[in-house]
C-alpha cells in the first residue's frame, strides 16, 4: 500500500464533499492526499478555496497511489469540456484493479471517459441531466447514497461520510461502523432522485447543445 491517494480537481470542484474522506485516511491511518489536476495552476473549489496542485495529470501513475478521488462540482461546464481531463480518465479505462471513487457530479467525468460503461452508480446529477448527456447510460444509476461496481465507487454528493468509509474499507482500512456522525441509514430511491424545474431544464439544454446534439448524430 502506498499509504497516499490522489484527489483529481477541476474548477469549481467541491472541497467539502471529500474532507471527511482525507480526514479519515489522515488521521486514522497516515495516508497522504497529493492534488492532482491537468496543469500546475491555482484552482478554486465552490467554496472559493485556492488549492496549488501537487501533479498534474502527464505525471500521474497509478503505480504511486491507492486510489484517484473525484469530488463534485457546483458548475461544471468547464470541465465538461476540457479534452486533456477527458484524455486522463480515458487512459485509466484498463486499471481495473485500480480503485477510482466520485462523489456528486464527480461520475458524470468517468461516464464522459467510458469508465461507467455497463457499470452501476449514482451522483447527484437531475434525472433530465441522465437523459440529455449521451455518455451517460441511465439506466444504470441506482437511486442510492454509495454504490460500488468493480473498482468504480460512485455516491450522491450529501453522502460524503459513507463514502469515505466505502473508500477506506476498500483500500483495506479497517474502521467503525460509524466514525463520523451525519450517517444516513434509512432512506427511499425518491430521496436520490431530482427533476430540473422547466426554466433550469432549457438552460440546461442552451449550455451543453454541443454535446446533446452529438446523441442524435
């Protein structure tokens, strides 16, 4: 074990939705995150925090870590969009032994890189988002806090603590059922499940008609 993982950021990537995680490994067994991103630039989370990355994504190997972390991402229009962050997910396609975890809209990267081909998962993306985006297989996403299929653990961005936890049992870690407070133990499929009102639906369509429009090509 290399006692380090690599956290994958983007603008506006969330901050919060993976503390718990790195508080975990840290804290509990000594395990370093390193930043990782597609340059060597400041990048800003949602939360307006500066973060100067270790990597950048031509220096990665998954040879030097335990697992790659994506968080969520309050505005990813961006990132979307950036061929050199698509190009690394891509490159990951064959690690299948090599554990990958995303968090809120953190999945919708993996799905635009074929990562969650015929694979389960969830995220907090709405149910119209699915629909719209033509990497994303719909029915796949499974209306859950943390799903895990093969080495892909994807979960809903409000299930951040479990999904440390998910991340950490994977990599071997032992832990109690319930190290952090803020669980979720009883929910429904409705709770994971979100529809865009009309007016956020036609936004959304304006924004990405590049890449909806190529799943009618």
């Amino acid at each position: 074990m290399n006692k380090r993982i690599a956290l994958l950021v983007y603008p506006a990537f969330s901050m919060q939705e993976i503390s718990s995680l790195s508080y975990v490994l840290r804290w509990n067994s000594d395990t370093f995150t390193d930043i990782i991103a597609t340059s060597k630039e400041v990048v800003i989370s949602e939360e307006g925090i500066q973060v100067m990355p270790n990597k950048t994504v031509d220096e990665f190997s998954v040879d030097d870590y335990d697992c790659l972390v994506l968080s969520g991402c309050s505005d990813f229009r961006i990132a979307l969009r950036d061929q050199k962050l698509k190009a690394f997910l891509e490159s990951l396609k064959y690690t299948q032994d090599f554990l990958i975890g995303a968090i809120c809209a953190g999945p919708v990267f993996l799905a635009q890189a074929g990562l969650l081909k015929g694979k389960k998962y969830t995220d907090s993306l709405f149910a119209e988002m699915h629909e719209l985006l033509p990497f994303i297989e719909a029915d796949n996403f499974v209306a859950a806090p943390v799903v895990e299929d093969g080495n892909i653990v994807t979960a809903n961005g409000s299930a951040f603590n479990a999904f440390a936890v998910h991340i950490a049992r994977r990599l071997g870690y032992i832990l109690p059922d319930k190290i952090m407070s803020g669980y979720i133990d009883d929910y429904k499929e409705e709770d994971y499940v979100h529809h865009l009102p009309e007016e956020g639906l036609k936004e959304f369509i304006e924004e990405f008609a590049d890449i909806i429009e190529s799943k009618s090509i």
